[in-house]
DNA sequence: ATGTGC
C-alpha cells in the first residue's frame, strides 16, 4: 500500500509519496526539491500534497546543513491548538451557539483586523527578540503588538466541535501574521541572492542560514503566542456560556510550516516541512478538516521513512479562483446546514467550502501508517477568517 | 498568508 516509490531521477533522491492521487503539478514540484543539492536521503509527499507557491504543501524533506526559506511555507509556525471541555449538561441548539460565536466574533479580531494604537501587551520574551535585521526589527516592533491575539485571514478559523462522547472542543487554526511574512520574505530574498541550487538553500555554515533558522524560530514562537492569546480569551468566554469547565490535560498544539533540526536514520537532520505536521510516536496531533467537515484528534506512529510527519489537513483540490468560479453559496450552505456561521459571508467563503478540499478520511486512510486516528470532531460554530 | 507598493 503506502507509500508508493517514485524512483529517483539521475542525482535526485527517490520520492515518497502517501497520496492516492498525485497533482501533476505537485509531481513536479516535489521532482525540484529532490533534485536539490541539498536533499537527503529521500523527499516525502503527505497524503494532502497540492501545488502551492515554489513547493508544494504537504512536502517533507531534509537536508544536513542547509536551511531552505522557499519551502517552508509563507505562514511560519502556522498551527493548530485544541482545547476540550466537558459534556454540556444541556442541549447546544442556535440560541445558544449564535451568540456565543457572535461574542467570539467581537472578542478576536478576525480577517485583516488589528488592534488599533499600540496594540496589546507581548510576553517579555517577545517584546524585542534578537532578530537579524534592523528592518525586521522594526517591523516586529510595529506589527507584533497589533497581530498578537488576532486570528488573520484565509484558511484560518476559531471553530467549536463535538466528539462522539458528547465533550465540546475549541479548535484554533493561526499563524504568525505579518511578523512571519516580514520573516519569511525576508530571507526568501536572502536565499534567491546568496543560496545554493535552483530553489535556494542557505548553509548553515554561514551568518546567513544561522540568522534564517534563528528567525524563522522566532516567527514560530510568535505564531505560538497568538494560538495561546487566542485560546486564553476565547476559552474563558466558552467555559462561561456553556457553563463547562476545559480540561487542562486535554490540550494539544501542532505547527505545520516550520524547519527542526531532529535525528532521523542516525544522524541529526534539518526536516523541512511545508504543511505537514511532526509527530514522534505516540506524540498527540490535529488534523483539521475542511469548513463543515470533520476534525481529528490522532497520534503520531513515528514513521520513520515519513521523517514521523503526517498530513496537515484535508488538502485543496480546488484553487481559490476555480473554487469562486465552480461551487455556488447554494452549495456551501448545504454543507453548512448543521454548523452555526455567519451566514451573511457564504459568496466569499465559497473559497473555503468543503468541496475545494479532499475527503478527510480518504487522506486518513491514506496516513494509517503515519498516525492513529483517536477522536472525530464535527463542527458545530465556526468563525473563519 | 501577508503588508506594501503599484
């Protein structure tokens, strides 16, 4: 079964690939990185691989000593924070969740909303890290305290679900904002200037890679704060409404556009993972499913010839535009007949429906030999992006 | 996904 090999071309590593269909596109991209001087031992394609930008998402890959900014994703530290609470002791029909997301809604900043003035409070470790750069410096001093506790735009969403035992989750999906891009496109300028191969990689041996992997773990720090300052609102709000108590235990947090240097086949590599998750065996992790379809709770198995990585959602099969052009609001309010959203955004949010992204279970079936699956969650309240 | 420059 999984993977499937794609045998390696002439001075490329082989390509593994645990997607039942792979994108042309996305085949093409993966056969770059694997031609890449860089690359070792073998690239890996996670059942959710699409084409993106430069490489696609759901692409992991290693490399001994070079860090490369094009395949990280532009959302560094990007993730996925979930938060349990008990069984409800009545119902949760619309009179209850409606106002409860509209509350929400008023509490987080959603889309390209900041906080005005001087923005909120950064955690002392945060308020002026030792970036590289005098620019990115700045830029994190001007952005930082106005992108701290907002939620942002595109796939990103603070959504309410259910498990099959009754208990409600709070599911979080954000990233590093506009600290991360400043980041991100920072050193994707860097590398284009100054890297090795034809989709740049920086040594680090040098000043450069040193200073990229230093910033792009700040940037996920960041993105980290923002899911904790998110949470740390919006959970308090849901235990007050629906009169549940979280669970502290229950807590699970995963990033999924992010570099670690991590032992793999005997030695310490730098994994690369571009909307894919890392999960060390029995290590706990969420893959998301798309809007109006169900979430999951896994465990990692540690996989080791996945670099123990696994899918980071559902995966689009339809770009933004072909989505806009081909699923009516009708469509989309059908998927959507059993969550509470708002209602008056159905045209735009056609981009997000459940048809512009592959079957969850497919892609889990998929990844039975990357993770376990130990909790379905299906939607209940989502406030998107 | 993002801020910024066209």
């Amino acid at each position: 079964m999984m993977p499937r090999i794609l045998p390696a071309n002439p001075g490329a590593v082989p390509i593994l690939v645990w997607a039942r269909a792979l994108p042309p596109g996305a085949e093409k991209q993966l056969r770059h990185i694997a031609a890449q001087p860089y690359a070792v031992e073998h690239v890996a394609a996670m059942p959710d691989v699409h084409v993106s930008s430069g490489v696609a998402v759901g692409t992991v890959f290693a490399t001994e000593h070079h860090v490369v900014p094009g395949a990280l994703g532009g959302d560094l530290g990007c993730g996925v924070s979930a938060y349990r609470f008990s069984a409800p002791e009545t119902p949760l029909g619309r009179d209850v969740l409606e106002p409860l997301l509209a509350r929400l809604a008023r509490l987080v900043p959603v889309g390209d909303t900041v906080h005005r003035g001087r923005g909120v409070p950064l955690p002392p470790e945060l308020e002026s890290p030792p970036l590289s750069t005098q620019k990115l410096r700045h830029a994190w001093e001007r952005l930082a305290p106005r992108h701290l506790g907002t939620l942002g735009g595109g796939n990103h969403f603070l959504e309410l679900d259910r498990d099959a035992e009754g208990h409600v989750w709070l599911l979080l999906h954000t990233g590093s904002r506009g600290v991360g891009a400043a980041i991100a496109d920072h050193h994707l300028r860097v590398a284009q200037a100054q890297g090795e191969g034809s989709l740049p990689g920086l040594s680090t041996r040098s000043p450069e890679g040193l200073a990229c992997l230093a910033d792009t773990g700040l940037a996920c720090r960041f993105a980290r704060a923002n899911r904790d300052a998110i949470a740390a609102r919006a959970v308090e709000v849901v235990a007050e409404a629906l009169g549940v108590a979280p669970d502290p235990e229950s807590f699970v947090d995963v990033h999924h556009n992010h570099v670690a240097e991590e032992p793999h086949f005997g030695r310490m590599l730098l994994v690369h993972r571009k909307g894919a998750v890392g999960l060390e065996a029995g290590q706990r992790g969420l893959i998301p499913g798309s809007m109006g379809t169900a979430s999951y709770v896994v465990e990692g198995r540690g996989e080791p010839r996945a670099f123990r990585s696994c899918s980071h959602g559902a995966g689009r099969v339809l770009t933004r535009t072909e989505a806009r052009a081909r699923i009516r609001p009708a469509a989309l309010e059908h998927a959507m007949r059993r969550v509470v959203f708002d209602q008056g955004r159905t045209a735009s949010l056609v981009e997000e429906a459940p048809a512009a992204y592959r079957d969850i279970t497919e892609v889990l079936e998929d990844e039975a030999d990357l993770l376990t699956p130990l909790r379905r969650l299906t939607p209940i309240a989502v406030l998107k992006g």
